[in-house]
C-alpha cells in the first residue's frame, strides 16, 4: 500500500459537482426506536421479542400523518416480519423513497392494526440566521449530500467559508430538527459571525448513496472531503482568498489530507491526533484503563495483547478473524466505529508528511478534561508545520471541557458524564475559533 497522500486522493478521489435534484431528500418517517427488551416483553405480554417498540412520534413525520402512536409495536412493514434487531428495520425503510407508500402492521393494545404509511421528504433546514441550500457531489463511485448554508441579512457580496469536517463513526450531519446538536450549534455559531459553510455526509448516511458507511474506508472518506472543497471553488457567493477548514476529532486527521495542494486560508483542529494509529491508541488504551482504575497487572497484561493484536492488524494486514483465531481475547480491542480498514489506512498515512506539506496557518485545540485526544499530537502537529513556516501554528489548551464538549473540569468527571444523555455543553472553544478565523482572513 502507498503511503502517499496525494496518490491515493488522485486514485479515489473522482470529483464532480452535481445538482441538489439528483439527490432527493430521504424518507421521514420520524419515530424514536428501540428493540424489544425482556421489560418491554413482559409489560406488553408479548411471545417473542420480534418487532420495533414505538417510543415516540415525531412533529411533521410520516407516522404521525399515518396514525402511528407511541408504544406501538410495529410487527411487520408490507410483507417482511420484522425480529429484533433495529438494524435490519433501518436496512428496510432505505428502500423506500420518498412517496412511496408503506403498510406497517403494528400491535396497539394487544389488536393488531395496518397502517399505512405514506413516506415524506426529511425536513430541510431553517434558520433565521443563514439560507440553507441542499447539492451533492461524487466521489468514486459514491454520491455524497453536501449542505451548504450562507449568512443571512446584509452581507458582501462574497462571504469566507469553513468546510466541516466531523468525526469517527456512521451518523449523518444533517439533523434539521435536533436543535441542540453539536454540529448544529458550531454551524449556527459560524453563521451568525458571517461566515458560509460546507457540510458533506458520508456514504449511506443521510441523504447520501453508495456503499454502506460501515464499509467505506479512510481514503474514501477523504475524497468526499476532496470534493466537497472542489465544490466550494465553484460557488460564486464564496470569497475564494478567505476558504477554511475546521476538522474535529478524526476531523482534525482528514484535514491536512484534504488541504494537500489546496490554497486554504487556515485549519483549525479540534480533539484529534497526528502520530500513526499505533502510536496514538497504545497511549489512549493506558490512560482509559487507568481512568477506569483497573489493577495495574491487568491493565500490563492488555497492553501486552492490546499491541500484538495491533501489530497482525494494522502492520501484517491481518484481517480481523486472522487476528482473532491467534488472541481471541482481543474482539472488543480490534472493534473500532468504522471498517478496519479505515484504520488500516489511518496508519499507513505519514501523518507528519501531510502537514509539513501545508502552507497554511494552523490552529490545534484541545478540552483539558478529554481523555479521548491528547497533547503529544496537537503539539506535534504545531512543531510540525512551524518547522516549515515559523509562527505560522498555535495550540491552545482549554479549560472546562472534553472531547465532546462537555462542561466538566476533569478526564475522571468526563468519564463518568460519557453515557448522560444531554450534558451541560461548553462552546467557549467556538469563540476561540472565530476568534482566530477573524484574525487569519484575508480582506
């Protein structure tokens, strides 16, 4: 496998801007989820655990039009007999399109009833602070929503622009009706301080089609981000002197990798790494196991298998069931949030090349309570780049908050926060990057 950067986007990366009407909004059914529990099974006397419980009904969505309820049972979408696992029921609403229609048959109160479901569009996104308009672009084989959005109100004629870059993991940014999300509040915050932004969801997430996220790999999501910033060139609205990227998390990784030969104005990294994926995850395995306080043998004796396991993995190129025939011990350490390939590739990059390659100005962030990114990288990321451009990096270290942006003072507090449904957020770090954006732009 090559390690160059560059190779591997001119060989994934096949970037046209196409039109928002070749990609249609997805279907809205709008209910909150869950698998049947034993709980759920004895309370509603059920005989088996198959079929989807209802917690909730969504405003303006499909099942609310149709008559479905909370608490209701769905058994069965036109002739397929749903089990127990959402997944599959995901799988088979993405069949459908929007208008399409669809017979659930769901148990309310121990009747069975049909309902039938007539698919609407997903909602589109209103602010009063930035226009929203919905395009896509390709990338290999892979068609990828972009949502763009541009300040509102008097404003020039051309406005800077922040291509985000999210993080690890299968899940779309493109949440119009989660107010409180956390993409959707940095987007917001940009927004009202008069910059236009580019959002691109990954494959099968979304809006967006070809191969199933959890299938995709490091470089294919890059070349998204590649075209997404290809795209960007083409709008007229965007003051092309003053275009920026913002990476979060494995974010802050794709950023130099999709910068590479690009006349970006500045990168801002939140939370992220910059060694190679062995490097990084030997010390966050340590510092997790500590934080947990697991005896300090067992924690010697996982890193023992933790970095075999890791080595067959990412420098054999094993596959994962090679890996486990030799530690079967090791399952939930090689169990990572997208393909293993992704983190074969994620190794494979020279990290420290992509970023000496910059000629940009640079920002490493990172919360002082987050036991998920640590200060080696962002550092080393700044050595880096002022190595060849002195002056030109900066890392800050912020108070009061994790890699999440949780408002907690600690790694320990962090930790035991990371399963509460909705912390009490931080976003001075968004004042911190605005802050800096405004000072790097261009006029």
């Amino acid at each position: 496998m090559k390690n160059s950067v560059a190779l591997f986007l001119l060989l994934t990366a096949v970037v046209r801007l196409t039109f928002a009407q070749e990609l249609p909004r997805r279907p809205y059914l709008g209910i909150n989820l869950q698998g049947i529990t034993d709980s759920l099974q004895r309370r509603y006397a059920l005989p088996t655990k198959n079929g989807i419980f209802v917690q909730g009904v969504r405003a303006q969505s499909s099942a609310l039009a149709a008559g479905l309820q909370a608490n209701d049972i769905i058994l069965q979408v036109g002739s397929t007999v749903l089990g127990p696992e959402v997944g599959p029921f995901v799988s088979l609403l993405k069949q459908y399109r929007t208008g399409d229609n669809a017979t659930f048959t769901v148990l309310r109160n121990g009747k069975r009833l049909r309902k039938l479901v007539t698919l609407k569009p997903f909602p589109t996104e209103v602010s009063p602070w930035y226009e929203t308009s919905y395009s896509s672009v390709q990338a290999g084989g892979n068609q990828l929503r972009t949502i763009i959005t541009r300040p509102k109100g008097k404003q020039p004629q051309q406005v800077p622009m922040v291509l985000f870059i999210q993080g690890v993991g299968c899940f779309s940014v493109d949440n119009p009706l989660a107010q409180g999300d956390v993409t959707n509040r940095i987007i917001d915050s940009l927004s009202r301080h008069g910059y236009a932004t580019m959002r691109v969801d990954k494959t099968g997430m979304g809006d967006s089609k070809g191969i199933p996220c959890s299938e995709s790999d490091f470089r294919t999501e890059a070349s998204g981000y590649k075209a997404g910033l290809a795209a960007i060139k083409q709008l007229p609205f965007v003051d092309q002197r003053n275009i920026f990227i913002t990476g979060f998390s494995i974010g802050g990784i794709m950023a130099p990798v999709v910068a590479e030969g690009e006349p970006v104005r500045g990168v801002v990294v939140y939370g992220t790494a910059s060694r190679s994926f062995i490097e990084y995850a030997l010390q966050n395995k340590r510092n997790q196991s500590q934080l947990r306080q697991l005896p300090y043998d067992s924690i010697n004796n996982l890193m023992r298998t933790y970095t075999a396991a890791l080595h067959l993995l990412l420098t054999e190129k094993q596959a994962p069931a090679q890996v486990l025939a030799r530690y079967p011990n090791a399952k939930q350490l090689i169990s990572f949030p997208q393909h293993y390939s992704y983190i074969q590739q994620w190794q494979d990059v020279n990290l420290a090349a992509a970023w000496q390659k910059l000629n940009t100005h640079v920002l490493a962030l990172r919360g002082e309570a987050d036991y998920i990114s640590y200060n080696e990288d962002h550092q080393l990321l700044v050595d880096v780049v002022n190595q060849q451009h002195p002056g030109w990096a900066t890392f800050q270290l912020l108070p009061n908050v994790d890699h999440g942006f949780a408002k907690v003072k600690t790694q320990q507090e962090s930790m035991r926060l990371a399963d509460a449904p909705d912390p009490e957020r931080n976003f001075e770090f968004m004042t911190v990057i605005l802050r800096w954006l405004d000072s790097q732009r261009q006029v």
